[in-house]
C-alpha cells in the first residue's frame, strides 16, 4: 500500500491502525468569528429552548413516553402522523437541497457536534491548557502535580458541561416544568432516572472528550451520503490548485511575480491549513469525506497569504468547475428537481397544518359488547369514545345523532375535555328497530366543539336480523 496515498488511510490512524490523536491549532480570522457568532445564537436556543413557551405550549417537546411533540408552540399527537412525517421528510429534503449546491454547509456551521466540539469544548480546552504547541508539550510532559490539575480539571469540566447538556435534552423530552421538579427534589427518589442521566453523561463526555472527530468520520453517514449529491458545481471548501500548484516554500526577498516566473504557485507548504483542520486532512488534496466545512484552513491561508503578499482565497469557497473553468454558481436540473420537491412537500406540509383540527376523535363499539332491546322497543349498542384536546384551553365536546332517528346519550354527560389531554367516554345510540337493513346501520355521529362542528365519526350499529321485516 502506498501511504503516501491520503485515499487509503485515515488522518487519524497510523500503517498499524492505532489511533493518531489530533492537536488542532486554534482558527482565528473573519469565518471563525462568524461562526462564533451563529454558535452563541444555536447554544441560546438549545439552553433556552425548553424555558421558552408560546401560548403556553413548549417550544420544542419531544415527549415520546406520552406520545406529545410540540413544535413552535403547537402540540401534536401520534393522530398528527402525517405532519411528523411530512416535517421530516422536509428536513432531509432540505439538507439534500443544500448540500447539492453549497456542500457540508449544515455540518461546518449548524451541526450540534460541530458547535459544541469546535466552538465549546475545543475551546475550553485551549482555555485550559493552551495552544496547540502548548498542548504538545504538555502530553509529552512527564506527570506532575500542575499537569495531573490541568488534565483532570479539563476532564472534570468536560463531564460538569456534558451533564448540563444531558439535562438540557432530557428537559426537551419531558418538559421544563418536569426537570425543575426532578432538580429541585431529593435525589433519591430518581435513583432510576439519574442513573440514567448520568448514563446519558458519559455518552456525551466521551463523544467530546475521546470520540470527537471520529463521530463525524465514523459514525456519521452524512460525509458518505454526500457523495452522492455533490457534483461540479457544488459550493464546497476547496483548495484552488491551478493557482497554488507547484507548491514551494518562500525563499527570502521571494515576490508573487519571481515565484510564478520560476513556475512555483501561490502556496508555500506552510501547511497552515492541516495545522488548524479539526479533522487533520490536507485541504490539497481535493475534497474528502473527512472534512466538515468548518472553513478554518481558509482563515490559516488568507493569514498567510496576507503575510507573505499574495491575494487571498487560494483556499475559498468554490465549485470545481469555478476553480477549472471560471464557470459561476448554476443552477443545475438536480438541484432544481431536489427545490421543486421541497417547494412540494411544504405546500403539502401547509395544507395539512392549515386543515389540521383542534379535537380529534375516536369513535368505536366495546369491544365484547352486544345490542340490547330496551323496554320500549328501541335497539341499543354501547361505543368507546376517545377525545383528544391539541388547544391550550378546555373543551366542551357535544356529540349528535346524524341523518337517523334516534337517541345518543354521552354516559356522564356532555365530555369535558381538558387542555392538550386525551379522554374517554362511553356512550350509547339506541335506535329504533324499523331502521335497520337486515340487523345493520352506518351512522354519522358530528363531532361539535364549542358550536362548531369539528369532524363526523362513522359507525356501525347492529341490531336483531328480521328477515321477514326485510325481505
């Protein structure tokens, strides 16, 4: 095998496949502060997230245990399967929209693991124990007391910070309200949840302490999937190398015009760009699986560029055929194909939330039950109703017999039915013998919420068979 080849090994595994750990230099420069900047805007999100309530509902609630999602105030229920599905469907649709055109932009600038490693951690760790040359030296230093303090203080802070966002998701699931409970009581009566928790920690703690940019090279199938959506025009992170090829570092006195004149390109092999990859590729090599866009070899080079006289982007945003042929961002057939399909499905999404109703019901005979004739003659089936509230406020559901004579009685009266909660109600339709067809009926029962009819529920009542009455 040829390990020259950056093809056939990883940067982050050595000829015997042990693992190469990666000491990153700290990116400065106009990408890295702007990500900075949309860091601090996602991490308020993620931390105020679930403090956050509109009309009284959660901004996000995942709540899988009750079956309850909330999504920007407004709750769904398992009934609303065709918007969860539809809302998912329009994510992925959009993530294979943009990266058709701008590449792992969603990795580099909005992914979780991204932010919190690069823009959290990574970070408190230069806090901690320095740059990358001062965190060279200190894993070659021989184990004293100020290293033991250093490294397990890093450790300790990494797990305080993984704990805190552990509790922050688990706030999602169940709610704000919930956790501060949890919190605020003894410890020991959630034994079983904080075992759990603490469970869930060590997850995040070795994910952002020992995984790091494994979980983007190994565990993600994003940078595998984009291979197939990524073409020529693709905006990605690319290394211009008509321009920077041949490289050769800069000799003293070097001009841009002597290089070019001796046929050496625009890069010097200061290997700036591998020094700062969190992912420890070379940028030259053209466009990997490994890289997540993060834009810091573009910082490191239009530094040095800057420093040594050259024009900066020799490391920008770009598509291939941008860099080869000078052709401008297009639109392509699939990119217009993937956006039609987007436009698509959130009009379908629109439509069903816009004809989404406030109660849904269920109407259905007991199971086991059979008809009854009452002492006036009239036929009797008993139903299971179940009412679900998705308003924040409660509801009065009145129930009525449609196109059939006879009589619906709600047993215990017309259902109360509290905000965002599920009940259930029997109820019994006596109908009268004459209108059945050989011991059969399809009833229409409306559903009528505050006045205002909400759904009609179908069902089947059966009766005595009376052939000679139908024959």
């Amino acid at each position: 095998m040829d390990w020259q080849d950056f093809r056939d090994h990883l940067a982050t595994a050595d000829a015997a496949g042990r693992r190469l750990w990666i000491f990153a230099k700290q990116p400065r420069g106009r990408y890295y502060t702007a990500r900075l900047w949309v860091s601090y805007l996602l991490l308020a999100i993620l931390f105020a997230g679930p403090f956050i309530h509109i009309q009284g509902n959660p901004l996000l609630l995942v709540n899988v245990v009750e079956r309850k999602f909330a999504v920007l105030g407004q709750v769904f229920w398992p009934q609303d399967g065709a918007v969860l599905a539809l809302t998912l469907l329009l994510f992925l649709t959009g993530i294979a929209v943009f990266t058709a055109a701008f590449g792992r932009l969603w990795c580099g600038w909005t992914c979780p693991q991204t932010v919190l490693m690069e823009l959290v951690f990574r970070r408190l760790e230069y806090w901690i124990e320095g740059d990358v040359a001062a965190q060279r030296a200190l894993a070659a230093a021989p184990w004293t007391a100020g290293k033991l303090l250093r490294k397990v203080g890093k450790q300790a802070v990494f797990f305080a910070l993984s704990f805190v966002i552990g509790n922050t998701l688990l706030a999602y699931i169940i709610g704000s309200d919930a956790l501060l409970r949890i919190i605020t009581d003894s410890p020991a009566n959630h034994l079983v949840g904080l075992s759990f928790m603490l469970l869930f920690t060590l997850v995040f703690y070795l994910i952002f302490a020992r995984f790091r940019e494994q979980a983007c090279t190994f565990i993600c199938p994003y940078g595998r999937f984009q291979s197939t959506l990524v073409d020529e025009n693709t905006i990605v992170v690319a290394y211009d190398h008509l321009r920077g090829e041949r490289r050769e570092h800069r000799h003293r006195g070097d001009t841009l015009e002597a290089r070019r004149a001796r046929g050496a390109g625009d890069c010097i092999d200061c290997r700036q760009c591998v020094a700062v990859c969190p992912t420890g590729i070379d940028i030259r090599n053209g466009t990997q699986m490994e890289c997540v866009h993060c834009t810091a070899c573009i910082d490191a080079c239009d530094d040095i560029m800057d420093k040594v006289g050259h024009p900066r982007g020799l490391i920008r945003y770009a598509s291939l055929n941008g860099i080869e042929k000078g052709e401008p961002l297009r639109l392509t057939p699939r990119i217009l194909g993937y956006t039609a399909l987007l436009l698509a499905l959130s009009g379908l999404l629109l439509f069903v939330l816009l004809s989404r109703s406030d109660v849904d019901t269920t109407l259905l005979r007991a199971a086991g039950s059979l008809f009854q004739q009452t002492a006036e003659g009239q036929i009797s089936n008993l139903y299971i109703l179940k009412i679900v509230n998705k308003t924040s406020r409660d509801l009065t559901v009145d129930l009525k017999l449609e196109e059939a004579e006879g009589r619906l009685t709600v047993i215990g009266g017309p259902p109360q039915v509290p905000a965002q909660q599920l009940v259930q109600h029997s109820v019994l339709i006596e109908l009268p013998p004459t209108s059945l067809v050989r011991g059969r009926r399809e009833l229409l029962v409306g559903v009528y919420a505050e006045g205002k009819l909400v759904s009609r529920e179908k069902a089947s009542f059966v009766g005595p068979r009376d052939d000679t009455r139908t024959r």
